[in-house]
C-alpha cells in the first residue's frame, strides 16, 4: 500500500514533506471502522490554503481539544458527529484527454516529473481517478475513432493513435496510483457512419441498427486497453447525452438510454467477459438527472447492469444554483446506487483569470455539497491544458487546475489545484462520511473518518471576513480562526 505525507507548499510546484503519513487501507462494508481516541488535550493539525497569502496547502497550526460546552446562538459552529457514517469514498482524479497528453509531451523530463508528481506522487495532492474518452472529445487536435469509415463490423479497430501520447502519459500516472486506481472511459460520440446526422459533431443519435456494433465498440475499447496494462474499472454510456453540442456529441433519451444498457451494453459486456466493469448512467447535469435515474433504475433489466449515475456541474453556467437537492432525492430514491462527479471545469478561459479565487470556490462548493449529498467520487475535467486554455479543436477553451507554458514549459498551479487538495491529499479511499453540519451558511464543511481511525474535516469560507469558528466533534471543541477566502483542512 502507499503511503502519502501530508505537504506544505512553499511554491507554486515546490513540495516539503511533513512527518504525518497516511495509509490506504480500504474500509470494508462488513468491517466498522472505529475512531481513534479523541480526548481533551488531543491534538490536531490544520493545513490552510488562503487568498492573497503565501498559504497554500501549508500546515498552519497544531491545536488541542478542550471539553464541549453548550453552543451560544451568536457562535458560529462546525458540529461533527463520528458515530454517524455514510457513504464509502471511492476517490479524487481528473481526465486525461487528447489535449491534457499534447501538452503532456511538449514538457521536458523534469517538469513532466514535476507534474505528474504534483498529482499523484506521495508528496502530491493523492489523485486516484483517471478518465479518458473514447476516441476523441473536443479537447483535441482533431476528431478521430478507432475504426474506417463504414467499419460496422469492427475489423479495423485499432487504438495506435492512443499509443502515441495518451496512453504512455496515462501508464506514467497509474504507476503512482498503485492500488488505488480508478479507471474509466466515456465516448463522446459514435463513428460518424453509426449516426443519424452523419456527423461525430453537433448532435445526432445512433441509428438501431448499429446499436450492437457500438455497444461492441465499448468492449473492444476496455480489452484494448487492458492489453496495454491499463486496468479498466468502468465506463459512462454518454458523455453529455442531451446536450447537441458544436463538437464531438450524441443524443440519448432516457429511455434510449435505458434500452441501449438492457438490450445491447450490459448484455455484450457481460458476454465478453467484461460483467464486473461498473457502468455509469447519464453522465450529464444535475438537473435532468432525477428523470433519468427513475427512468433506468426503476427497470429491473437495466437497472442490474447499472452501477449508480455520474453528472456534471454545468447546470450552473447560466448564473443558476447547483440543484444539490436532486442528488439528495436520487440517493434517498435509489439507495444501493452510486453518484459519481464526472466531470467539472471553469470555462471561458482568460490568461488574466488564471488565478482567479472564485473558480477555486466553485470547486471547493461542489465538492463539499456533492460529498455532503452522497456522492462517491469526484473526477475534474483536463487535468493539464495549455496557456490558452486547450488545445481544443472547436476552440471550446477552458480552466485546469495546472497550466503548462508550451513555449516555456513553466506550469502554473492554479488556486483549484490547492483546493482539490484539502480533499483528496487527506481522504483515503475507503473513507466514510461523517455527519456533518454548520450554524451558519458563511461556512461549508464536510468530514470522512479514514480506515485507520482518524478524522478529516474540510472547512471553506467563502466570505470577505475572518471568522472564529468553533470545531464540535462529539463531546469535545476548539476554537479555530479561518482567513477570509480560505479552504481548511484538519485532521485528528
């Protein structure tokens, strides 16, 4: 097993080692794991990423527990409660695109090692979550598949392309990852020749007839790719399914959808000897997503192929509230199935905003909701893009937590990196939730209780103030000062 030491970042790609390690021993369903002791005078560590500061992912203070007394109604409160667990935590990661290995194979060796073990080395930020697409996305130099045009029958299928960047970059990360890895795939849209509209762009949906040559595709992919020594753990049936985008994109109703797993997906996987791979349904906003998980998971047939939903967070671009709620309904509605983040990023790419706090926010808001509402595992979009923002073949540019210079090879870490790593460089997967709640909603917080007995609580303050907040786990508090616009981790 690996194990991680938590960090303080001095500088922006500069990592010191502290003397806290981590393991990741997974929490099994049949096993309780217990707290470790916390008494008065127990200690913690707080480790603070703060705006306009130097603070970022930096160890702050060590503090102690002192006995809990009755919380006043003009005290602002985090109140953890240990005896009450939740979901398990599967995970953190981001996607490995077309785009992300580009730019990948422009670094020299040092900054590719750099990056990769600002990820996912044991002085990085923990990443364990690793998507690609099918063939090709948006983020790319172009639209490509794995067969010839017309191939229904699948007899050119061949991933070469891949091999020339994506999956060496991919092979370098998951050597980090260890056992730990979470591995999945999402199309974006079929071969041309398979759709109504002719086109991989701007829509379209897959004709019937070549419904089992696609869901035949899908198995091809997952051997090819294990045959590469990739381990794949699953797949999401859509990328984006009822959204007729200007790139690589197709559509499904819920109902298509529904019957493309029952009839055709589920089945071929299950023949090929491929029936443990985890199946994701939707894989698109949250707020359509209610419809499509009563209308797949209320069917038995399909249902049994389905291993929970994904979603992504652009429900929200037009300036509207994350629906949070229709999350909390799946998970009360659908119980035995999983959430899966799949997908998030900042968009409308703009040099002068590389560093600007509120993208980091949107992370930090997601996260804590997401988890909060049941949610699994958390996967970002690119997880490297250039300093324009791509390369992207419809010039859709978008945020990453890293940026790397192609003419310089100077990569920047962006606030949304160190915000993604007050979650994923302290949670272990195998975590379970921990009930959590705050007095005020000037904060926003959520704790996992790791496999070894201790305790994670994440602490975001979105506001211009300091606050002085109290920390109630159990029967014990601290006071704890958080900076205006900072994330907080503490762990005990």
């Amino acid at each position: 097993m690996r194990k991680v030491n938590l960090i303080t970042v001095l500088t922006f790609g500069v990592f010191i080692a502290c003397n806290t390690s981590k393991t990741e021993n997974h929490v099994s369903n049949n096993n309780e794991t217990k707290v470790k002791e916390i008494n008065i005078n127990s200690k913690f560590q707080i480790f603070t990423t703060a705006k306009d500061t130097n603070l970022k992912l930096t160890k702050t203070k060590d503090g102690v527990f002192s006995e809990k007394v009755q919380t006043l109604e003009t005290e602002l409160a985090v109140f953890v409660n240990p005896k009450k667990t939740f979901q398990e935590y599967l995970g953190i990661g981001g996607a490995i695109t077309d785009a992300s290995s580009e730019v990948f194979a422009t670094l020299n060796k040092e900054q590719q090692e750099e990056f990769l073990q600002a990820y996912f080395g044991k002085n990085g930020i923990n990443y364990n979550i690793i998507r690609t697409s099918i063939h090709s996305s948006d983020f790319g130099l172009g639209s490509h598949t794995y067969v010839d045009e017309g191939d229904a029958a699948l007899k050119t299928f061949s991933i070469e392309k891949d091999k020339e960047k994506r999956i060496p970059f991919i092979k370098r990360a998951i050597e980090l990852i260890e056992d730990d890895l979470v591995f999945y795939a999402s199309p974006w849209s079929p071969p041309a020749f398979m759709k109504t509209n002719k086109n991989m762009l701007r829509g379209g949906k897959l004709l019937p007839k070549f419904r089992q040559a696609w869901a035949n595709y899908y198995a091809k992919f997952i051997k090819a790719y294990e045959d590469e020594g990739i381990p794949v753990w699953g797949l999401t049936i859509q990328n984006e399914p009822m959204a007729v985008q200007r790139w690589e994109s197709c559509i499904y109703t819920a109902a298509e959808e529904r019957d493309f797993l029952k009839k055709y997906l589920g089945p071929t996987l299950e023949k090929e000897g491929l029936g443990d791979k985890k199946i994701i349904v939707w894989d698109h906003n949250r707020d359509l997503i209610s419809e499509r998980a009563n209308t797949i998971f209320e069917d038995k047939e399909a249902a049994k192929y389905a291993w929970g939903i994904g979603f992504h967070w652009y429900e929200t671009w037009t300036g509207g509230l994350p629906k949070y709620d229709n999350l909390k309904n799946i998970k009360e509605s659908f119980p035995s199935k999983n959430m899966m983040f799949t997908e998030g990023c900042q968009e409308g790419f703009d040099t002068e905003r590389m560093h600007y706090w509120p993208n980091a926010e949107r992370y930090g808001n997601s996260m804590i909701n997401d988890f909060n509402s049941g949610v699994v595992g958390w996967t970002d979009w690119n997880i490297l893009l250039d300093e324009r923002g791509g390369p992207n073949h419809v010039q859709n540019f978008c945020f990453a937590p890293i940026h790397a210079n192609t003419k310089t090879s100077e990569l920047t870490y962006t606030p949304t990196y160190f915000y993604i790593g007050h979650f994923s460089k302290f949670i272990n997967p195998g975590a379970k939730r921990v009930s959590t709640t705050t007095s005020r909603t000037s904060l926003e917080s959520t704790s996992f209780l790791n496999s070894d007995g201790s305790l994670v609580t994440v602490v975001m303050n979105k506001t211009d103030a300091k606050i002085n907040y109290k920390l109630a786990v159990g029967n014990l508090e601290s006071v704890i000062e958080i900076l205006p616009h900072a994330m907080q981790t503490i762990v005990y």
